[in-house]
C-alpha cells in the first residue's frame, strides 16, 4: 500500500514539457564569383567596342565626302602667234581634256568647269565650260577650249622677247571645277584644281613639256 502511494507520487514529479533544444542557425553566404569567368566577360566587351568604333570610323572615312580629283587626259596646241604692231600681243588656242574623277559614293554635280591661262603670273585670259553630272565612283571627261585673240603683253615684255628669241615660252594653265555633292538634306559644296606648266617651242608651234600637279 505504501508502495503503490510512493509510485504514484514520483511519476506526478516529472515535467510535462520537454526543455527546448537551443536554438541553430544557418548562415547563408552568397556565391563567390568567378575571376575568370569576370575576365572573359570584360575582354568579350572590350573588344566588342573597339570593333564597334572602328567599324563607325571606317564607315565615316568610306562614306564622307571628298573633292573630285582633276587631271589633263589631253592638251595640244592648236594656234599660237605673235603680233609687234600696234602692241606686242599674242593668239593663243588650246584645246584640253580634262578627266573628272569621283572617289565618292555619291554622285556630283559640277555648275562649271573654269580653264585660265597665264604667262609670268600675270593671267592672259580664261574660259568656262557648262555644268553636268559625275555618277557615284565614276569618271567623266570634259572638254574645254581656250582661244585667246589680241592679247597684250604689258608687264613682261622684255621676257617675252627673250623667250621668242630662244625659241621657247612657259605657260600656265588652271582647270577648277566647282559644284556640290547632295548628301540627305544637305549640299555640300565641292571644289578641285589641277595646274599645268606647259612649255611650247614657238618655232613649230608645238607643246615640248607640260607637267600637271594637284593645286590646294
């Protein structure tokens, strides 16, 4: 009977609750990136853009306009003579071919071509020819003549009777073209000059040298 009574009192004795674990945590850190993958990613943009600036400057180079390029195809002496009565003066005709080339992509339309022709620096005259068109990367020939009747020789006319006498005079001449390129709204203005020396033996009247060049 005592017995019985002890038992019953002990089991009454324990915790109904069991005492909490302690506490766990978990600590979650981010995913450390990869240096080399990083690498590959910068150089993959890097080169992206140098290609994407360098394919924008070659398209700007390619594409920008730029002045035609003038040179002589063909220049011969048609008449040339000398008169001492009432004053010094001379005829001069030439007759020339010029070739206009376009480097452009687009097409150009010149308003004129201008030939002058000099002797000593001091201008004798001058001729102009019409307008017309130069297709895209193209190449158009022009021909122009120049007759020059009567014209007198004021300032250098002791160098001029030096050249008869030995048989040769110099001339110069400058071919300019001038016109526009239509570039989407907008016309551009163009511009080209080409110079030539050209030397004529008076005796038979015949161009002995010329030598052409570029003029800025």
């Amino acid at each position: 009977m005592t017995a019985a009574k002890h038992s019953k009192t002990s089991s009454s004795r324990q915790p109904l609750l069991r005492e909490p674990e302690p506490p766990q945590y978990v600590v979650v850190l981010p995913p450390y990136p990869n240096r080399h993958r990083y690498r590959q990613s910068l150089s993959f943009r890097l080169i992206c853009s140098a290609t994407a600036v360098l394919f924008l400057l070659a398209a700007a180079y390619l594409l920008w306009p730029s002045d035609p390029e003038l040179s002589i195809a063909r220049l011969s002496l048609d008449r040339l003579h000398f008169h001492a009565r009432p004053k010094i003066s001379l005829d001069v005709a030439l007759d020339l071919t010029i070739k206009v080339r376009n480097k452009d992509f687009y097409s150009i339309d010149y308003d004129s071509l201008l030939v002058g022709i000099a002797y000593k620096g001091e201008e004798l005259g001058f001729m102009t020819s019409d307008g017309g068109r130069i297709k895209a990367r193209g190449s158009s020939y022009v021909n122009a003549a120049l007759n020059l009747d009567g014209v007198e020789i004021l300032s250098d006319v002791i160098l001029l009777l030096e050249d008869l006498v030995r048989g040769e005079i110099t001339f110069d001449t400058v071919s300019e073209i001038s016109g526009k390129i239509g570039l989407f709204f907008f016309d551009i203005p163009i511009k080209a000059k080409v110079s030539c020396e050209v030397i004529v033996n008076t005796r038979n009247q015949t161009i002995t040298r010329q030598s052409c060049y570029p003029k800025v």
